[in-house]
C-alpha cells in the first residue's frame, strides 16, 4: 500500500525489533532497490528493460546501551550462526503520526565505536528479508 504523507521531522522516530523499541536511536536509513532485467534484441536502437525483484537495506545508529533489550537482541542476533530472521518497525516520525515502515531483516553488521571524549556508539546493519511494507501509522 502507498502511503502519500505531509513533511515531518525525525526527532520523533522509533525503530522497534520485534515488540521492544531500540533505545538510543540517532538515526536509521532505510533503502529500497527494484531490479531491472534488460529485453533488448538485434535490432533495438536502444536498450529496454523490464522491472523484476525488489529489495530493502538499511542501517541504523544508536548510542551503544548493554542494558536494552532490543539492543542485546541484535547483538545476540548477529553473534548466532545460522539465526533467523527478526521483525522491525520503523517509524520516521514517531509512533502516533507519519508512515510505519515494516518487514523482517537479517542483521547482517554490528559495529561498537567508542572515544575518548565521546559516547559509545553501535552502527546496525541489516538486508530486508522479503516486502517492506508503507502504511500509515494507526
């Protein structure tokens, strides 16, 4: 389903693994790719193409938190050989307004950075696993 909404700002934005939202979050990217596969023949005076598969990608940072527990569902998810995959939501202007982005993913990084005169940081990131499905939030 479509969704056409209104010019909103992030500061509101949740991402949820599963039923727990992720503490901390600083920001996600979501990406969204369609495949093409070329029909040209001889003769064509320019290549065409047709649409086929469709994808999703993303990342996400996060002020790294032990204690959270879709955080630690992450770390758990990645450490596991041969895990499945997990549901995620995302919601790019909070949970009451704007669009709900959903799908199931497989974490595919986990990347911890800390300084010394800064917060520890974790990098997340993820291949959708099927559709991403757009709706509006309820």
């Amino acid at each position: 389903m479509a969704y056409a909404g209104t010019v909103v700002t992030g500061e509101q934005g949740v991402v949820k693994i599963g039923a727990n939202a992720v503490a901390s979050v600083r920001s996600f990217t979501i990406d969204q790719e369609q495949a093409v596969v070329e029909k040209t023949v001889m003769g064509d005076g320019s290549r065409s193409y047709l649409p086929s598969l469709n994808q999703f990608s993303g990342s996400m940072d996060v002020y790294y938190d032990d204690s959270d527990t879709a955080q630690q569902a992450i770390l758990t998810n990645i450490q596991a050989t041969g895990t499945s995959n997990v549901a995620i939501e995302l919601y790019p202007s909070g949970t009451t307004t704007g669009a709900k982005l959903s799908g199931n993913i497989i974490i595919t990084g986990h990347s911890i950075t800390s300084s010394m005169d800064g917060v520890v940081e974790a990098s997340i990131t993820f291949q959708g696993d099927g559709a991403l499905t757009i709706e509006a939030t309820s």
